[in-house]
C-alpha cells in the first residue's frame, strides 16, 4: 500500500517538473533566403511549433538571437518577434548579439522600448536573456582556426551581463535569469571558468554531427550520437557546478554534405531526435534547431517542418521505452538561479560540437544587413528516500 502511494506521488511530482521545462525552436532574424521576418512571419512560424504532429509536447517556445529588428540599428527597434510572441502566447528566451561589439547599448534599447511598448504581455512571456552566443568558441584557437567569426572574451561578455542587470534593475525583467550560449568546450575550458560565476545559467549549444573524434573518440556517426552528446553534456554539467545548463541548439541536419562520418538524411535527424532529443525533452530546457532554416550561409539544413504547416518531415513519435541512466539526468544541478536562455546557427566547425555560421551577424542576418539538471531527479530522489525511511 505504502510503495503504491509514493509510485503515485512520484508519478506525480516528475509529470509536475516535466511540465516546468521548457520545450522549443531556435528563430532566426530572416529566411533562409535571407529576407527579413516580419510579424507575420512570426506569427505563421510560432503557430506551426504548437501544432507539430507527434511531437512529445507542445513546442511554445522560441530563442532568439537579437533584441533588434534589422534594418534599424541606428535607432534600435524591437524584433517583430516579440508582437508575434504576445499573439501567439510564446514563452521567448531573448538573445543579445554581442559578437564584435563594443556595447549592447542598442539590444537594451530594443528591449527596453518593447517593456515600454507592450508592458506585461511581453515581460511574463520572457524566461531568460542570452548575453552573446558561441562568442567565447569563436574567440578561442579552435574557433579562429575553424574562420568562425569576430568572438568575444569572457571579460567582455562579464562587463556585457553587469551593464544588462543594471539596465533591467529598475523593469520588470529585473529578476530574470542572465546566462550566455555557448559550446560545450567553451564552457569546460578552464579559462572560463571564473566566467561562470557570472551567469545564472550556462545554455549549451551540443552537435554530434559537427564532432570530429578528436574531443570524445568516438567518430560522429549517427549510431554514436547518444554518447557523444551524454560526453558532452555531463562534461558541461560539471563545469557549471551548481548553475543550471540548458541545451540551447541541438539537432541533426536533413540535408548537405557528410561531416566526417555524420550523414545529412530524414532518417538520421528523426533518429538523432528519438534517440538524442526524446532522452532530455522534460528533463532540461530544451530548445531545438530548428523548425525552419533561417541561416543561408549554411550548406547543412535543419529544418525539421520547413513548411510550417505542422507536418515535420520525419517521425517526432518519441519510443515508449524508459529514459536511458545518464549520469546528467542524476547529478545535482541547482536551478535556484532562475529559468532562461541566441546563435550564429548551423555553420562549419569541427570538434566543437557546435554548428558556427562564419558571419559575426546574429543567426539569418547577412553582416551587410546588421552593421540545470533535471528537477525531476531531486523530486524522485527525495520520494524514494522517504520510501526508504517509511519501508
């Protein structure tokens, strides 16, 4: 009678938590022919997440990359993603470019005219702000090795985050989660790690496709997509210690040129999905790439539903079976800092587990055009010791 009670209680408290995690799509400034969204664009894509068939939940979330709609960047206007978020009732993990730049005077800008524009309807919609994506990769050897772009160092992007929360103090986004986006090696490279201390949270940006070997030694061909994304995923938990990590990109391309031993295909992304995406969808923040290609420098494409008419281009069905036994899904990864979480999307990089476009621009803008561990472990982990107190 007693273990019947708790298995109901713990059933209970995972499908409560589970509800708590966010699930949703990478949203780039422009097409992927390079034309720049407007609210209509938005508001067709943010739809098309929430009605994707057979998809283990209801994508109602979207990252962006830039505060700024292009165009207007000598007088920073709000992204028209926002109005589309209100339409659409989107949660909106906001991004902050920060590559190549001196200030983020003119994402602040942005996002303190949309506080003003659209008040609460707007605010309750953010779950986090993103200060910069990938720039510590691109700053580091492998990303100037790989041409990745203009970066940015940690001592830049700390003064970045410190000029964020004092801007936001006194708005309603004062107590959101600030984090940045990064690559998996930028976050265990030591030389980061004073870094960390920074952000409330750690948004992870993880591509076995792009890998090389060289970093886990495994070659990246879909049947080792599981264990390289586990390798690098616990290898990021550890450098963030008690900050939360949520996965911010992920995903496998459908079609473009084979990377090593990683093959584009249908049939691999619907596999990189049930065997990668289905193991931590519920279990950490997740935010997928990507719903429709919004990068036109990048060969490979990702785009899962690139007609937006709901219908995905694979099976989103996630297998009945029992999660995999990560030993991510069982470390103690405090989420007291909050809830949150930008990229240069779908690019060229090896062995970063990164997908790095070359342009400095935020993801889908050309640069002429832009001058925590699972909370359902530490529920279950304290259910099953009171059954073990009480048995």
């Amino acid at each position: 009678m007693r273990f019947s009670t708790l298995a109901v209680v713990a059933a209970s408290a995972a499908s409560a938590v589970a509800e708590d995690k966010y699930l949703g799509f990478n949203s780039g400034a422009t097409t992927d022919a390079g034309v720049i969204k407007k609210q209509a664009d938005f508001e067709k894509e943010f739809a098309a997440q929430q009605k994707l068939t057979g998809a283990p939940g209801v994508f109602n979330a979207v990252r962006l990359y830039t505060n700024i709609q292009p165009t207007t960047e000598s007088s920073p206007e709000p992204i028209e993603a926002f109005a589309a978020a209100i339409k659409t009732k989107t949660k909106l993990l906001l991004g902050m470019w920060t590559s190549g730049t001196k200030s983020v005077d003119g994402e602040l800008s942005a996002l303190e005219k949309a506080i003003k524009t659209y008040g609460k309807d707007f605010t309750d919609l953010v779950v986090g702000i993103s200060v910069g994506s990938e720039d510590l990769y691109r700053s580091s050897a492998d990303g100037v090795s790989n041409k990745a772009g203009v970066g940015a160092e940690a001592s830049v992007l700390t003064q970045f985050i410190k000029d964020t929360r004092a801007r936001l103090s006194g708005t309603a986004l004062k107590n959101t989660p600030i984090g940045h986006v990064d690559t998996w090696t930028a976050w265990t490279n030591s030389s980061n790690a004073e870094f960390i201390e920074a952000v409330d949270f750690l948004g992870a940006d993880l591509y076995p496709y792009y890998e090389s070997g060289a970093n886990i030694g495994l070659n990246n061909a879909v049947e080792n997509a599981f264990p390289i994304f586990e390798t690098a995923m616990n290898a990021t938990i550890k450098a963030a210690g008690n900050k939360p990590v949520w996965i911010t990109e992920t995903g496998w391309p459908t079609t473009g040129p084979t990377w090593n031993s990683a093959v584009p295909s249908n049939k691999n992304a619907e596999k990189y999905w049930q065997e990668v995406g289905c193991q931590y969808f519920g279990q950490l923040h997740t935010f997928w790439y990507i719903q429709r290609d919004s990068n036109p420098d990048n060969e490979m494409k990702f785009g899962l539903s690139p007609k937006l008419d709901g219908t995905p281009l694979y099976n989103l069905t996630c297998p009945s079976v029992p999660k995999k036994t990560t030993s991510s899904s069982s470390t103690s990864n405090s989420t007291s800092s909050g809830n949150g979480t930008s990229t240069t999307g779908s690019g060229n990089s090896t062995g970063s587990g990164s997908a790095n476009s070359s342009t400095s621009a935020p993801e889908g803008v050309s640069a002429g055009a832009f001058t925590a561990v699972s909370k359902t472990t530490l529920v279950l982990s304290a259910v099953f010791a009171v059954a073990a107190w009480m048995l």
